[in-house]
C-alpha cells in the first residue's frame, strides 16, 4: 500500500483480538477497536446558522434511503464461503454453530460473532468479517462498536472487486459511521470517515459527493489535519500537485515530522517536478 492510500479510515485501527493493525486514515483515535480496531474514526460537524440542518446533513439525510445495493448479507456470506479452504471451512464451521445456542446471552453472542468477524477478516473475506462486526454493533449499540463495523465495511470497499458487494458494503459504511455519530455528535471523524466512503466507491449518479463533504467539512474546519492530508490525497490521486502541496504544507507548518504528510509531499512533490524538496519530504518519510 502506497502512502497515498494509507490514510483512508484513521491513523491506527489496533485489533484486540486480532494481531492486525489497518491504516487507512491518518487521525485516527487509539481507542477501544475489537477487529480492525480502535475506529473513532472521524467527527462529525455542527454547523450554525438559521437552518438547523447544515447542508451536510441534508445530504446525507436526502440520500439515506436510496440503496446501492444489488446483493444481501446471505450472498455476501455464501461468496466469502466459497473462497474458504477446507481447512478454513473447518475452522468456521464450529463457530457459526456457536452462533445458533437458543437464547443466548447477549455477551457471549457478542463475544461469538467477534470470533466469526475475526476468521473471516483472518481469511481475507473483508465483507463477512464486516457484516459480522455490523451485528455486534446492533447488540452493543455503542459509538467504538459502530465505528469499528464502519471501518471493517471500509476495508471491504477497498479490497473487494465485485461491485454489488462493493454498494452494499459502501451503504452498510455509511449507515455504520452515520450511527456512530449520532452517538457522539462532536466527533468529527465520523463524518470524514463517512465522505470517504463516497470516495472510496463514488456514487454514479453523485461522483463528487465525496469529495464535496470533505470540502463542507473544510470550510468549516480549515486547520485539521486528517482533513486537510485526506484533501492532499485526493488531489495527489487526480494529479492535482500543487493544491496538495499547498495542503500538505500547511499540515507540515504546524507538524513538522508527521511521517503522513511528509510520505505525500514526496508523492506531491515529485509529481509537481520538485526533485530537492521531494528528497528533504523522503528523509521524514522514513
């Protein structure tokens, strides 16, 4: 993974029960995260004004109910079963068993489908491990717990290549961080996380609306640094080197050693032709 697209979902997503760290974003807090981790993943905004909807939230309250998806969690899970090892199958069996005890107790069947999620993301079937993390944020109900099945649904986005999967992950994301941050509406990560969902997978119909939410999300918080790296990533992604360096510096005034935005500048900087501050970008990079 190149460093522009390691800052995707937060700085460090730690998995307790999983030996596997996942950077996909750069502000990303240490925090409780059972399989990709600690995923406070991004605020989310309050905008003042007369209107007590920022445009933001219209938007995605315009755009809540209209599903991506051409698939459901029984396809979903029969195409991640099909990629599975004998041995894999066998492993998975006895804990899918342990799914189906009659009147469970809502601890051990959330400590079961944390089992379950953390096979299937062990195998390399991101969107079952994520559907998995989905259920336990419906049984937990809490911020860390909707976070952290957004940032698993973010990962499927990024790894799987069929496209029904693909929208249904993406509306599961978005709904997952949209949870999030009604649990905790001052949590800006949320709402970055969320736009990135849309950049991640744009929509056909709404290409930029990724984009455009990382831009709201800027006016109203010019000096953050995940946004900020996040809009230098982008930039950097459609060949816009200058608008990312302009970014990238600003970051950089004010962190001078962030390992993130000196591994973009490098990117912006070479692609911009500056050879000498692309090789002074490299030395903090390492």
């Amino acid at each position: 993974m190149d460093c522009s697209t390691k800052g995707t979902i937060g700085t460090n997503f730690f998995v307790t029960f999983v030996p596997f760290v996942f950077k996909i974003v750069p502000i990303m807090t240490k925090q409780q995260g059972w399989l990709i981790g600690s995923a406070v993943v991004f605020f989310v905004i309050l905008y003042f004004g007369c209107d007590t909807k920022s445009k933001f939230q219209k938007t995605i309250a315009d755009s809540s109910h209209k599903s991506m998806s051409a698939t459901d969690p029984q396809t979903l899970l029969a195409a991640a079963r099909k990629n599975l090892s004998p041995a894999q199958l066998a492993e998975i069996q006895p804990l899918d068993a342990a799914l189906q005890s009659p009147n469970p107790i809502p601890a051990q069947q959330i400590e079961a489908l944390k089992k379950v999620s953390g096979a299937y993301h062990r195998f390399g079937q991101e969107a079952a491990a994520a559907h998995f993390a989905e259920q336990v944020a419906e049984l937990d109900k809490s911020e860390a717990a909707w976070s952290v099945a957004g940032a698993n649904y973010f990962l499927a986005i990024r790894t799987v290549q069929d496209k029904a999967i693909r929208d249904f992950c993406t509306q599961h994301a978005v709904a997952a961080f949209q949870n999030a941050a009604s649990l905790n509406p001052t949590q800006l990560e949320h709402k970055i996380n969320l736009a990135l969902c849309y950049t991640e997978n744009p929509l056909p119909d709404d290409p930029m609306k990724g984009i455009l939410l990382l831009r709201e999300l800027d006016t109203a918080h010019p000096d953050n640094t995940a946004i900020n790296v996040q809009l230098a990533r982008l930039a950097i992604k459609t060949g816009q080197f200058e608008r990312a360096i302009g970014r990238l510096e600003k970051v950089l005034a004010r962190e001078p050693n962030s390992k993130q935005a000196n591994c973009l500048a490098v990117e912006a900087y070479t692609g911009a032709g500056n050879a000498a501050k692309a090789a002074i970008a490299t030395q903090k990079c390492k």
